[in-house]
C-alpha cells in the first residue's frame, strides 16, 4: 500500500500541475498567445487580404458604380506602359536611392567619429539623437516653415549670403531635394545608432595587432571595420529602404506631391486615387503591387545577409 500511495503522489501532482494551466479550458501556451494572434491578425493579414480581394473589383468608396469583378484590369491598367504609376515609381526610386545613400555616408561619419574619444562626445551622441526623437508631422511642419520663401531661416540664410534661393517646395528641380533633406535630417540618427553599436562591439585587440603589424588606419577600416560592421550595414540599409519606400507623411505636409506630380511618390499616388477619386479596387491594386517590390527589396537584402554570413564562416 504504501508503494501505490508513492506512486499516485506525484501523478496527482502532475495533474493537478497540468489543470492549473488552462485558463477557461484552453491550454495555458495558446491563451498567452491568443492576444498576439489577434492583433497581428486585425492590423495585418485582415488588412492585406481584403485590399488584395479588392484588387480584382471596381470597388468605388462612394457607392455611385455597381459593384462588379474584373479580374485582372486594376492590375493591367497599373502597369501599362502610358499608366500614371510610373512616374511615381520614379520618384519613389529617387527618393529611396538618394536619401538612403545620403543616410548611410552622414551616419558612418558620424559613428566613427563618435567611436573614437575626446571631450563633449556624450552631449554630441545626445544632440545627434535629438531628430530622432521628434515626431515625423512636427518635422515635417518645422522644415515646411524652414522652407517657407518669405519667413523661412533657409531662403534667408541665402539672401544674407548674397544669393538669390529659389522657392525651395515649390520648384521643380528642388523640391524633391527639399524633402530628401528633411528626411535625410529625420532619419540619419538611426544610421548612428545603429553603426556606432556595431563599431563599439568591434574587438578592440584585433585593431591593435593590426596597427602593430603597421597596418594604416585606412587599411584597418577596410578589412578589418568594414567586414565586421557589413551585416549589421545590410539590416540598417533594409529598414532604412523600406522606411523611405512607404513614406507618405512627410511628403504630404511639405508638398502633397507637388508642384505637378514632381514629388508623388507611390504612397500618394495611391492616396490621390483613394482619397480623392475614391476608386478602393484601383487603389488595393496599386498597394499590392507596393507590397510585392517592398517584399523583393527585402529578399534581396537578406540575401546580401546570408551571403556575407556565409563567406564569414568560409573564412
């Protein structure tokens, strides 16, 4: 008897173990996970699945046009060769390649810059995270003001200078400049965070048997800074490039695409013809299709990422 109350102890602890870990009935695991899944669920694949079942409709926001299936026109329409997307694919490009590229050289400068020691260092890491800080709208107004030709500190600048600024949001030729200024202000404390976490995580013993075997400081950055910090240049540039390819919020307050379509990048083509022509299965499309190029930019990226994993490990 007393081998059979031995052996029924710990089983009846284990069931009672086990019966307190269901909540109302459902495993523990999966009611800790319910809350999550909802939520990925309501902001994400919701979203995405109907705007992609919109894309085959003619679904108009106002209701004045029957509702009907099309198929594959929204699509066809969209990448027709004279469709009005393109353009803003161009500037999308423009936008994304200048003020990435611009991003990465100002944030590696400055975090080999901050890498290294002298006085006041920590003030100027805080001054530099400083636009990081503020909300994209109250940037976006701050640089509107900047910008603006009679009151704003830019044009006046120039003409204390003894130049003649043009109307920097109201050009053509520069108001796209203007605003990958304002994004490249925004944006590069994140290229130095990012890269000073990475050059402070560098072996510092490895730099010093270099510079003992008489290895320049440019020898050094080139392959010993540069080949440790590129995995984590390949994810700064994918979050970065991703960021500027949906940007919407800035452009608006600063040109709402304007002047003409110079500075429509595809986030506001797409906001024209939903919010002011209100064509939804036109507009789904024409996200579909952004989420696709944005979702190839990321393979790519990644696969720049496995790649240099993998010539990491072979050496």
């Amino acid at each position: 008897m007393a081998t059979i109350e031995l052996t029924n102890r710990p089983a009846s602890k284990t069931a009672k173990v086990r019966g307190s870990n269901r909540v109302w009935g459902v495993p523990l695991p999966y009611a800790l996970l319910t809350p999550t899944f909802l939520i990925v669920f309501g902001l994400l694949v919701y979203p995405l699945a109907y705007a992609f079942v919109l894309s085959f409709s003619n679904r108009i926001l106002t209701g004045s046009v029957p509702f009907k299936w099309i198929g594959f026109e929204n699509y066809t329409t969209l990448l027709a060769s004279a469709s009005d997307l393109w353009p803003s694919v161009a500037v999308t490009l423009r936008f994304a390649l200048v003020g990435v590229l611009c991003e990465f050289i100002i944030g590696l400068g400055l975090a080999l810059l901050l890498n290294r020691e002298f006085r006041g260092r920590t003030w100027l890491r805080v001054g530099i995270l400083v636009p990081l800080m503020v909300p994209p709208l109250a940037s976006g107004l701050v640089w509107r003001i900047m910008y603006d030709d009679e009151f704003g500190i830019i044009p006046h600048t120039v003409r204390a200078l003894g130049g003649h600024p043009p109307i920097f949001l109201g050009d053509a030729s520069t108001a796209l400049y203007a605003v990958v200024a304002t994004e490249v202000w925004r944006a590069s404390p994140f290229m130095v965070l990012v890269l000073l976490a990475a050059l402070q995580a560098l072996p510092q013993e490895l730099i010093e048997a270099a510079q003992v075997d008489g290895a320049t400081a440019l020898q050094v950055f080139r392959h010993i800074t540069l080949p440790f910090i590129l995995p984590v240049i390949i994810v700064a540039l994918l979050f970065r490039t991703v960021d500027a390819l949906r940007t919407f919020d800035l452009i608006f307050l600063l040109t709402q695409g304007g002047p003409g379509t110079v500075t429509e990048v595809v986030s506001m083509f797409i906001y024209r013809w939903g919010f002011r022509h209100f064509k939804l299965g036109f507009t789904s499309a024409a996200s579909i299709l952004l989420f696709l190029a944005t979702l190839v930019i990321c393979l790519f990226y990644l696969r720049l990422l496995v790649r240099q994993q993998e010539q990491t490990k072979g050496e």
